[in-house]
C-alpha cells in the first residue's frame, strides 16, 4: 500500500480528533502528544478552497521538519521525536498520513501570530500607502511596492477563529496578552529565526518577503516553536532572479492562486469557486519547487 498522493481529510478512528483547521487535523495522542496531520487543503481569504492541492501537505511537512531541525538552537520547537508507529500502530491509518504527519509535544499555544516583514508587501504597502507606516511603525519617505525595508518589523497580529480575519496589534497589546517577559522574548526569537532563515533562503534564490510565526509554551513557562516553519503556506517565497522592488512579485506560494481569485466575481465568502486543472497542478508544481530550492530534495508524488 503507498500513502494517497492527495487528502483533503484525514479520518484516523484510532485518535481522537481534537480540531480540524484550514489546512492541519489535530489529533490527541496521549497525555503529552498530539498528531497534526498537514491535510491537501488550501485556504485563500480565510475560506477553504474545495479542491486541494495533491502532496502540498508533504511539502509542508517537509519543509517544516527541515527548518524546525536546522533553526534549533534558536528555540526549542514541538517535534516530540516520537515515533508515528509508537501513536498509529495500525499500518493501515499510518499509510493514511505517511510523510504529512508530525508527533509533536503538547504546549500552550500563545493568542498571538507573530508576523515578520522584510519587504513592503500585502496589507503592509497598504498600509504605508496610507500612513507612511507599517502597523504603526513610521517607515522612510518614498519606499516603493516590494522594496526591502531597512530593518526586519515585528508585526504582531490576534488569531482569528476559522472564518474571520486576523487583526493586527501594538506591542503593547502583546503585552497585556503574554505578559512583557515573553513578549520580548517571543518578538527578539521571531526577529532572529527570520533573519537567519531570510539569508539562508536567500542562498538558494528564495525571497523570504514575510513570514509568521506561532509560538507556546510548556507547564514550565518556556518558549516553543510550533505548528508549521516558514512554509509557502505561512511565508510568502519570492524568486530572487526575478525581483525589483517596484511591482508585486511572482511567488512560489499560494499568492498565485489568490491572484487567480482576483479575476472571478466572487465576492470571497464561501462557498469558494472550484479551482481548474492547470491552476491546481501549477500551483503544486510551485510548492515543490520552494520544497526542492529550501531542502535540497522533495517527495516524490505517488
């Protein structure tokens, strides 16, 4: 038997689910463990499409392992390095979600995504149009659309419940959230891992654009990475050989299928419109490509 090359849901009877998000199934999987499966689902405007992607949960899998794995000194993350057999023992359910599935710790997710933005994109250049900042930090006169900005911002936003938008927040608003200790800690850790991710994508002609980040903690109070790392889902990925600021960049994430939702008359509520063919397999094909330039290898499709 080999692991189905597209899920749209997982359905694992031997776990207990404990939520389904836009993308991930959260399994219970003991005291201490949960299983998130990364389903083929895309969401676009905060409304799951109803085609998914075929292997775009692997790559997310993948791609997260590898940066999870590389970034670990910087923080410590929610891989458990559990087994999958040790919580799915049944071969069957396993082959289900082979190579989309991590056993991970189970933490305290903390209320706020940590955004960071290195170029002027997205809700940022709106917002800089508007007001000659970003969330509120004051930016440089005459900055254009895509333009890298001096400095890495910590952007921080709330976390929308499925169907709704997240809302960006001042630093002091995280603040009365987490407490000042932990969100300076959670704002210099995201700073630094998007650093030192940016310049290592960078390398490998990737643009890291911006990125967020989510973090919890355990019964001890310390910071960890969790739930994905800097995937084409939750960054947005430029290629460097066709950059110049000035004009929106292609990407390697799911910005080319909002693009082509822009050119519908749907009014972006759902239900969503019905992907076509050639739009499912580009945009796949632009998943493994981030997978193949970031890791130096990708899954192969069943």
């Amino acid at each position: 038997m080999t692991a189905p090359e597209t899920l749209f849901e997982s359905s694992l009877s031997s776990l207990r689910l404990k939520a389904r998000g836009k993308v991930r199934d959260i399994y219970e999987a003991g005291d201490d463990l949960m299983l998130i499966v990364a389903t083929d689902r895309l969401s676009a405007f905060d409304v799951i499409l109803p085609d998914p992607i075929p292997g775009k949960g692997r790559v997310l899998t993948h791609v997260s392992r590898f940066w999870f794995d590389r970034l670990k000194d910087r923080v410590p993350n929610h891989i458990s390095g559990t087994p999958l057999e040790a919580v799915l023992p049944d071969a069957t359910e396993r082959e289900q979600v082979e190579g989309r599935a991590m056993v991970v710790k189970r933490l305290k997710p903390l209320p706020v995504e940590a955004v960071v933005r290195g170029y002027l994109i997205g809700s940022g250049w709106k917002d800089y149009q508007r007001s000659g900042a970003v969330c509120g930090i004051a930016l440089p006169p005459g900055l254009r659309q895509a333009e890298r900005l001096p400095e890495a911002l910590f952007t921080p936003s709330t976390k929308a419940e499925m169907g709704s938008h997240d809302e960006n927040i001042g630093f002091d608003q995280v603040i009365g959230l987490v407490g000042r200790e932990l969100a300076e800690q959670m704002r210099e850790v995201a700073l630094g891992l998007y650093r030192e991710a940016a310049a290592y994508a960078l390398e490998r002609g990737i643009i890291i654009a911006d990125t967020k980040f989510e973090f919890g903690v355990d019964e001890a109070g310390v910071l960890h990475w969790i739930d994905e790392a800097l995937t084409p889902d939750s960054s947005r990925f430029w290629p460097a050989d066709s950059y110049r600021p000035g004009i929106s960049p292609p990407s390697f994430d799911k910005q080319f299928v909002r693009d082509y939702l822009e050119t519908l008359d749907w009014d972006k509520k759902p239900p969503a419109p019905h992907l076509p063919a050639d739009i499912l397999a580009r945009t796949a094909e632009k998943y493994r490509e981030a997978e193949r330039r970031l890791t130096g290898e990708q899954y192969e499709v069943a």
